[in-house]
C-alpha cells in the first residue's frame, strides 16, 4: 500500500524534509504534489524529499518532482532528494535525472549543504 506523511517532517525553521514512501507512481503522484504545494507557495528556501522508504517511482511521480524543483528554482529556493534506494536511484540513471537533482546520501548530507 503507498502510504505518504500528509504533514511534511520539518526539522527546523528551514529547511523542510517531506519524507514519502510507497510508490510514487500515477494515483499517488497528486498527493506528492498536493504536500509540496503549500511549501512551494511558502516560498519555503530548502525543501528535501527523503526517499528512503520509497520503492518505485514512474514518470508521472518524476514529472512531479521535476515540477518542484522548477518551481522552487524560479524564487531562488532549493530542492533535492535524500536517500534514493537502488530501484529508485536506476530509475534516475536511466532518465539522466542524476545528473539534475541535487541527490543526498541521508539527511544529515542534505541539511549541511549550502
């Protein structure tokens, strides 16, 4: 069953870490969305997405966190993905997302960075 935290774990002030698990794929996709939204129109400057419980992830949970980034990148926030399990992380080298997202090893890697 996909399951997904409907309040984002914020460990501080800033920066936000939204921690998902279950699949992210086109039924869940909408509610990955809907919890980002309310950072995003925060203009909230860190938002991370802790992965590690995720197993699988399709285009559309991709086209959602594309979106994010985009969006927080247009006011000068930023974005990145924490945690990636193996299934995953295949997913973001075959589509060369590797190489776009900012991809941290665990939280710690993500809230130390400037």
């Amino acid at each position: 069953m996909q399951t997904l935290e409907k309040i984002p774990a914020v460990s501080q002030p800033e920066p936000a870490i939204v921690s998902l698990d279950g699949e992210i794929d086109l039924h869940e996709s909408p509610n990955v969305r809907e919890t980002l939204r309310p950072l995003i129109e925060k203009k909230v400057p860190r938002i991370y997405i802790d992965m590690s419980e995720v197993g699988y992830i399709d285009s559309s949970g991709l086209a959602v966190l594309i979106d994010a980034m985009q969006r927080i990148a247009n006011y000068g926030g930023k974005f990145g993905l924490i945690a990636l399990r193996p299934a995953v992380s295949t997913v973001m080298e075959i589509a060369r997302l590797d190489q776009v997202f900012r991809i941290y090893p665990d939280r710690a890697s993500a809230i130390s960075s400037t």
